[in-house]
C-alpha cells in the first residue's frame, strides 16, 4: 500500500496501485489526528464558555463530530488539491486544515481581524479562498449545490480538485441534497457528499426527517455508492473517505458517505436539548465520543501513552488560553468599515 509520510507536504498524493486502506497512515499521521481532535474539543469547550460569559453571540458545539472531521481532512491530504464546502458545525474541519487558535478565538468573539469573513458574520463563516474552503453559511444544504457547481467548474477547466462538501442528515431532506446529488452523478463530477448524521436537526430526530434508517440507502437513487461508517471512528472513515476521494481521482465520479456521529451537547448555545432528549439518551451518545475511543486505540497500539496523552491537552490548553488572551485584547471592527466588502463603490 502507499504510504504519505507525515514529513511530505499536505496535499502530496502517494502513487496509488490499489485501493487505500488505514495501513497507509503513518503513526505520526494518527497522532496528528489525536492532537487536532484534542485541540478541536479544547476549542470547542472554551467557545461555549466565552458564550456563557456574554463574550461570544454563539456557540455551535462540534463535540462528538470530532473524528469525522480530523479523519475527512486527512484523507483529503492525499490528492494534490481539495477543496470544501463545510457545515457550520464543522470547527474541526478548520482545525485540521490549519486555521490557528488565535483565527479561531477572533471569529467566535467576532473581533477584528477575524479571517472568513471580516467578522460579519457568524463564527467561521464565508470562505478562506487560500485554504480552498468556500462559502461557509447557515442556510441548511446550500453547500451542496455550491460544491457540485466548483466540482462542475473543475471538470470543464481541466482542474483535478477533489471537492468535499459536509452536512447535518437534516440537511438530507431539503431539495439541494437531491438536486445535488443528481447533477453530481449525471455528470461524474469529483466530489463526496460527507453526512454527519447525529441523529436530529436541532430538535427534530430523525424519525421524522426520514422514512428510511441510512441516509446512505438514498446514493442509490442517483447510482452512486453509497456508505454508512461509524462517524466516531477516525479509522473506519479515513478509510471511507480515501476510498471515495480514490474514486473521484479516477473518474468515477461521487460518493456518499454517511458518517453516524453523535452531538453531544445541544444543537446550538441557543438550544436547550433538555426539552426533547432524555437523560439516558445523551449518557448513551456519551459512551461513543470519539475521543477517549482514540485514545484507547492508540494506547493498545502502543503509539500513545498517558503522559503523552496529559502533554497533548496541556499543550492544546496553553495554545487556547494564549489565543483567547489575544482575541480578548483585540478590538472589535472599526464600525467606519461597516460597509467595506458589502457595497461596491
Ligand atoms: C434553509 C434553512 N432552513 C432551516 C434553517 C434552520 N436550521 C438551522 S440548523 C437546522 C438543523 C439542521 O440539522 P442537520 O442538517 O441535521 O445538521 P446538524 O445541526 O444536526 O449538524 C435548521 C432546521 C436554516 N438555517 N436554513
Ligand atoms: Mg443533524
């Protein structure tokens, strides 16, 4: 099998002869995804805060999400060039593409500076044209068609990018999914519809989104595969993820992927998920969070030990509380530059 070592640049693709297994990650490779994950989380945690501290308008929590994200972004490194059209609640996606702490913290406090949209908009939304992330909004499934359309650009330019386009099972429902994923297979186009299926669309489970237990099932409506992989595993959808992106570089066109997740907090810092989940529910989901379980692995592979495990979180809170400071201290935009980007002149 091919092999990327973690000392080649992101984005070398390894000359592939058969189909990719998770054998091809290197273990520098895995404990780079152990350390994105533990610094998404770390993140992740301190936004809620800072949102109960009346210093960020709001938070949308990624925990449980954490794997699909990492293992999705690594699988990506292996083409030449990806490009994304993420969910919003898709904060380790930009951890694993290399968006700082620092970037981070000025986005949820909307401090200027901020780097997707000038802090116009919600945390980490708009585009980071220099990272190939475009068009990041609330707007449930728009992504979808936006991302087959970039994938429809490639192809008529000549342009190998392998485009990634994430979104909630919810998102699943709305008409863009179907019409995406029709344009997308009709013309072969080089793109993977990654669902993060956790089960409910704010506070609408999935029982009533959908008659059906897989959103996977629905690839086959547009003749192409379609899978279904536990989310909270980063092996188990790296390889789900590198085996789609083998196929789009082939020209076989997309892939579904459903990735079964968890959401381990509620929907939003505007949500109360005590209204319609039990308990019981959520003490369940917890037993899945993907974090531990990784850990684990690690640990009987013998690549992680608990000291190394304790310096891999003190370094993720050192690198989140020095952000935080700075974003603290940076002032927010200039209401002068209200209109800047918005109107042309
Ligand atoms: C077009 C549109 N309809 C409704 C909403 C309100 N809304 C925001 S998030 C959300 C739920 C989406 O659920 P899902 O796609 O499963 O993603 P998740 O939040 O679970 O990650 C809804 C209905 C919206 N933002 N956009
Ligand atoms: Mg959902």
């Amino acid at each position: 099998m091919a092999r990327r070592s973690s000392t080649e640049a992101p984005g070398k693709a390894p000359a592939w002869t058969a189909s990719p297994t998770v054998a091809d990650v290197s273990p520098e490779d895995l404990l780079g995804m152990y350390a994105s994950m533990v610094l998404t989380r770390v993140l992740d945690e301190r936004w809620w805060a800072l949102n109960r501290q009346g210093k960020a308008a709001i938070a949308v929590p990624s925990q449980g999400h954490e794997a699909t994200h990492v293992a999705a972004v690594w699988a990506m490194r292996r083409v030449p060039s990806a490009a994304y059209f993420p969910n919003y609640r898709d904060l380790g996606v930009m951890v694993a593409l290399g968006v700082s702490p620092r970037e981070l913290l000025l986005s949820f406090m909307a401090k200027a500076g901020e780097t997707f949209s000038g802090a116009r908009q919600f945390p980490f939304h708009g585009a980071r044209p220099d990272l190939k992330v475009f068009n990041l909004s609330s707007v449930v499934a728009t992504q979808l068609p936006h991302a087959v359309g970039y994938a429809l650009g490639c192809k008529l330019s000549g342009d190998p990018t392998v485009t990634l386009t994430l979104f909630g099972e919810g998102a699943s429902s709305q008409g863009d999914f179907h019409e995406a994923l029709n344009f997308a297979s009709i013309h072969r186009l080089s793109v993977i519809f990654l669902c993060e299926n956790n089960r409910y669309a704010i506070s609408v489970p999935q029982s009533k989104q959908m008659a059906i237990e897989s959103v996977a099932d629905r690839a086959a409506g547009y003749g192409i595969p379609g899978v279904a992989v536990d989310g909270t595993d980063v092996l188990k959808t790296y390889q789900a993820v590198a085996e789609a992106v083998e196929l789009a570089t082939s020209g076989g066109g997309p892939t579904l992927i459903e990735a079964k997740v968890e959401r381990l907090m509620p929907h939003t810092s505007d949500d109360d998920d005590k209204r319609y989940r039990s308990a019981q529910e959520l003490q369940e989901a917890k037993k899945r969070d993907p974090l531990p379980k990784f850990a684990a692995y690690l640990k009987a592979q013998g690549l992680l030990t608990d000291q190394e495990e304790q310096r891999i979180l003190i370094q993720a809170r050192h690198e989140v509380d020095q952000a935080t400071q700075e974003a603290e201290a940076a002032p927010y935009p200039d209401a002068a530059t209200l209109g800047d980007h918005v109107y042309g002149s």
